[in-house]
C-alpha cells in the first residue's frame, strides 16, 4: 500500500503569511515614516525678510524658556518678558 501525498500551493498555508507579513509591514511603516519626515521638514529661513525672521526667533526663544528645567524656572512665574533666565553650570 502506497500513500501519495499531494501539497498545496504555498500560499495556501497560513504561517507562510505570517512570517511574510513581518517584513512587509516594516518596508510600509518605513515609508510612511518617510513621508511624515519628508513632509514635516523645518522651514528654511533663507529669503526671508528680518522682521519676519525676527518673530520666528522670538517664537523659538518662548518655546525654549517654557522648556526650562523646574529647578531653574520654578519661581519665575512672575518674572517680566524681557529678563532671561540665568544657565546653571
């Protein structure tokens, strides 16, 4: 007695997909992330006229003393705009 084993075509089995599909999904999250860096880009500051300049530089500069370590900024709640704050050492 003689058994003849017949094999499907791989795709028909599921853990072929499985190991295909780890792959896949890297090269997709890849190039999606690669859209998103693409399309965030910073904005050059090149040929642009100096008062305009001088308001993204006031932008940054409010942002970076929002982001202040606490030790530094925590009781300068009240102090006025123009001061900066001093840098630890």
């Amino acid at each position: 007695m003689q058994i003849q084993v017949t094999s499907a075509p791989w795709w028909s089995y599921g853990h072929v997909w499985l190991v295909l599909s780890g792959p896949l999904l890297v090269v997709v999250a890849s190039l999606i992330s690669a859209v998103v860096a693409f399309q965030g880009n910073d904005t050059v500051m090149q040929g642009r006229d100096e008062s305009e300049i001088a308001a993204l530089r006031a932008m940054q500069a409010d942002k970076d003393r929002s982001l202040a370590p606490a030790v530094q900024a925590r009781n300068h709640a009240a102090t006025p705009e123009g001061t900066t704050l001093k840098k630890m050492p």
